[in-house]
C-alpha cells in the first residue's frame, strides 16, 4: 500500500513539473493525444485508488481493476482537455497581420519621422500598437491599418 502511494505522490510530483517548468519533460515524447502530463494523472489516480482499496482490505488484484478503470478514465479525460486547449487558438488568431484593415482611434500623434500609437480591436481584444505615418495624424483621429511593420508596429492612413 505504501509503495502504491510513492508512486502516486511521484507521478503528482512529475505531473506538475510538467505543467510548471514548460518543457522539462520534453525527453518524453508527446503528440496530439499523449501528453506527459496526462498519463502522470493517470499513474496517480491509479495508485491511490488502488492503494485506497488495498487499504480497506481488498486484495491487490481485485483492487486494481477499480484502479485501472479510474485511471483510464482520467487519461482520456486528460488528453482528450489537453488536446482542446492545445488546438483552442485558432479561432481568436490575433496575430499583427490580421490587423490590416481595421480602423483604430490614433492615442499619441504620428506624422513623417514620428512614431505614434494607435487602439485597434481584434476578436474582442483591446490591441495598442505603434503607429508609422506618412500624413500628420493627430491624437483622437481615426485611422486604417495598411502595412504591419512588425509585431508591435503597423503603418496607418488617416480615415476622412
């Protein structure tokens, strides 16, 4: 029963160093339905449970047939949110080259030699970007995003 519980608390242990230092499992392979993560609960929700019924007087090979169902239960359940929440950005991309086209409210003034910011919305979010210009825009003036300069940066006309 003690050695079922070690090796619950250690695949705890491993389950969350997974989840806390990004890739520090990475030796372990995962794809799109295996993750480390996943089976670290699976091991662990067998282990307890298992050495939960041990302890209540079951013998270990009745006990761990409950154990096994459990644990195949959590780790289908596991890939299957992890799986979710790694293919979940697709459709809110909020990448800079979507920005092209959206009209935005210009925050800090921009013209010929300077840089300015602008507010755009993109997939309900609240984007503040620098903003190159080659007309004078002042502050409050609505503008069209033609160009992303880069990552933080895009190219703007003012909007008559």
């Amino acid at each position: 029963m003690t050695t079922l519980y070690v090796i619950g608390t250690v695949a705890v242990v491993l389950g969350a160093i997974g989840l806390l230092v990004d890739g520090a499992l990475d030796f372990v392979p995962d794809s799109e339905w295996f993750s480390v993560t996943g089976l670290a609960a699976g091991v662990a929700v067998y282990a307890f449970t298992t050495g939960i019924l041990v302890g209540t007087g079951l013998p270990l090979g009745v006990a761990s047939l409950p154990g096994a169902l459990a644990a195949l239960v959590v780790m289908v359940g596991a890939s299957w949110l992890i799986y979710r929440l790694r293919n979940s950005g697709t459709e809110h991309d909020t990448s800079a080259s979507r920005m092209i086209g959206l009209g935005g409210t210009v925050i800090t003034p921009t013209g010929p030699g300077l840089t300015g910011e602008i507010d755009l919305v993109l997939a309900g979010e609240r984007h503040r970007m620098n903003a190159l210009s080659d007309d004078d825009i002042p502050a409050g003036g609505r503008a069209e995003v033609v160009d992303v300069v880069s990552p933080t940066c895009v190219r703007i006309i003012q909007l008559r």
